[in-house]
C-alpha cells in the first residue's frame, strides 16, 4: 500500500476539483492518503510569489477554467461570493478536528463543499460558526497548538519542495495540480516511465536567470 500525502489549502479551486477527483483518479489501486492542509499563502511568500487571483487576468481565466474542468468531469462546483478570502479559520478548524495526526477525508470534504458549492461567502462569520458546530472539533480552533499544526504542516510542505497545491507527495516525488492525477496514478502503478521522465528533468542545466 502506498501512502500519498495531500498537500492543500481550501482557497484553491483546483485543490477542490482535485479532493473530488482523486477516488476516482486512483480506483482499483491500493493507497492510504493523509490530508495535508496548508497555508497556500506561506508557500507563495516563500517562493516570492504572486497568487493566481492576485493577477487580473488570470484570475478572470482560472474562474473560468475551474467551471469547466468541474463540468467535464461531473463535480459540482459554485464559484465563492468572494475570492480570494482568507482561509486560515477553515485550515484551522481542519486541524482543530483531527483525532489521528491528520484531519480525515469527512473533515476535509466538508470543508471544501462548504467554499465550493452553494455560492456563499466562504469566511462568513454565521457560515463558519454553523461549519464549526457541525464538525465538532476536538480542540479549539483558535488554539495555539492547532496553529502550531498548521504551522507545521507549511513547513513540512516546503522541506518537501512543495511550491503549489494541490501537491501530492508520495515515494518521494512530488505530484502538482489536478492534470498531476494521471502521473500519480502511474507512480502508484510503478510505470518504468516515470523513471526517465525523473532523470530526463533532473539532467537539465539551469539557464537564464532574471
């Protein structure tokens, strides 16, 4: 059985379109996931870089991409009131309710549907209230040591070289964005392939710099 590490944050509508597809992306094989969230944020000011919703005309295109990669695939999917927002109460209350060392599949689920469906304001106060009475979390979310979690989790994510999400992890490798799945899927099968694939990217010489 392999084990995949999840890495993402509920901000990010490919994350979502990725949590949905993954069971079927993944039928038939045997694998274990810890869900990983993370603070997207961190990641963009480790690596200096600007969020896909920060730059007006990809944000106009991601919109757009998402709706239809949700249709083609068969997700339901809502685009938030409002986005960007900030997402550190949902990241939080994820960890808040984790009883194994992670937050399970049910938590995470629960999470995204709540930003992804039903066009609502996602950091709502009311909505997250009624989102936080119906999880239950065993600790308080505004804990320090949920934060600590989170935290944790960021850096974990970056030690790893994860620069974006949703990114999986497993054997080592690391697997970016929702068109990851079917690569993934391949390292989990063993696919020789993938094997050059690896060393054909590590031979290449770093060019120019800006």
């Amino acid at each position: 059985m392999k084990l995949i590490d999840f890495h993402f944050d509920f901000i990010s509508p490919y994350a979502y379109l990725a949590f949905e597809q993954l069971p079927r992306a993944l039928e038939g094989l045997s694998y274990q996931v810890s869900y990983q969230p993370i603070l997207f944020a961190g990641l963009l000011k480790h690596h200096g870089q600007l969020g896909p919703a920060e730059i007006t005309p990809k944000r106009d295109w991601t919109y757009r991409q998402v709706l239809w990669l949700a249709r083609e695939h068969g997700i339901a999917m809502d685009l938030p009131a409002a986005h960007p927002f900030n997402p550190l109460a949902l990241l939080r209350l994820a960890w808040a309710c984790a009883r194994r060392g992670a937050p399970n599949r049910y938590v995470c689920e629960t999470i995204f549907r709540h930003v992804w469906r039903g066009g609502a304001v996602a950091d709502d106060a009311a909505r997250l209230q009624a989102l936080t009475t119906q999880l239950a979390p065993a600790r308080d979310p505004a804990g320090e040591a949920v934060k600590q979690d989170l935290r944790a989790a960021t850096d974990a994510a970056l030690a790893a070289g994860v620069f974006g999400v949703p990114t999986f992890t497993v054997d080592g490798r690391l697997f970016w964005g929702l068109d990851a799945l079917p690569m993934l899927r391949a390292q989990i099968e063993g696919h020789a392939g993938l094997d050059a694939v690896w060393d054909a990217a590590a031979s290449v010489a770093q060019g120019a710099r800006r």
